[in-house]
C-alpha cells in the first residue's frame, strides 16, 4: 500500500525525528528559504551537517525516524514524499 508522505516540522534547538514511527519512504527534505538560521540533520558519522535556507535534497527508501534535525527554533523544515 502506497502512503504519501507530507510533513511540516518546526525545528527546535535540540534533534528530533521528521517522524516519531518507523516509516520507510522516498522524500524530499527542505528548508524553507524564508528560514532565519541554518537547520541541521545529524549525519551518519553522528556529526551537524549544516542546510542553508532554501536547501533541498531527495532521499529514497529511509528510515524517517532516524533522521533528525534541529537548528533555530521556529524555522521550519518540510518532508514530502511517499511510501511507493
């Protein structure tokens, strides 16, 4: 069964998940260019890796509940995609 995904996360100044399940699915992740600050995803090797605003990049068959990201509180990152 296919799912479309599409979420809107106020980032915070600790991580949180872009999904509080386990969902694998195909998105887009994206900073919102009207975003004050740089928003940051924890990488792989558990390291910040900065966005600027308006950065964008596709992800296909992840694990959204272990992406996490914050950054300045009130900035908004947004997840669209689905589970196809």
């Amino acid at each position: 069964m296919n799912n479309i995904v599409m979420r809107r996360i106020e980032v915070t100044a600790g991580y949180q998940p872009v999904s509080n399940v386990q969902l694998i699915a195909s998105v887009t992740i994206s900073c919102l260019p009207t975003n004050g600050g740089t928003v940051y995803l924890r990488g792989d090797d558990g390291s910040d890796v900065p966005w600027v605003p308006g950065e964008w990049h596709v992800f296909k068959n992840v694990n959204l509940g272990e992406i996490v990201v914050k950054g300045t509180p009130g900035d908004v990152v947004t997840v669209v995609g689905g589970t196809w």
